[in-house]
C-alpha cells in the first residue's frame, strides 16, 4: 500500500486540510459575530445562587 500524497488535490482544489482550517476560521468568526454579545451580559443573581449552592454540596 502507498501512502497518500501531500498537496493540492488533482482537481486543482486546495488540500482538505487547508478548506478545513477556513471552515473553521470562518465558523469561529460567525458564532462570535452570534453570541458575543450574550456571552459578555452579566450571570443573574438567582443563577448564581444556584451555582453557589450547588458548588457547596
């Protein structure tokens, strides 16, 4: 058995490893771009308290 080949497919498209990594810059980018915002609002006091007690048994 050969070992695959490196570099550009025969196709003349890019190595899957090289569209993997823009997929994933890209998938990054949009669920910042989503849920920046609600990840940076502030835990609510009941939340906390769940957690805290939850924490302490």
């Amino acid at each position: 058995m050969s070992s695959p080949r490196e570099g550009p497919a025969p196709s003349g498209q890019p190595p899957k490893g090289a569209a993997d990594a823009a997929f994933n810059i890209w998938l990054q980018r949009g669920l910042h771009a989503m849920f920046d915002d609600v990840a940076n609002e502030p835990i609510p006091e009941e939340l906390r308290r769940l957690i805290e007690r939850d924490r302490n048994k």
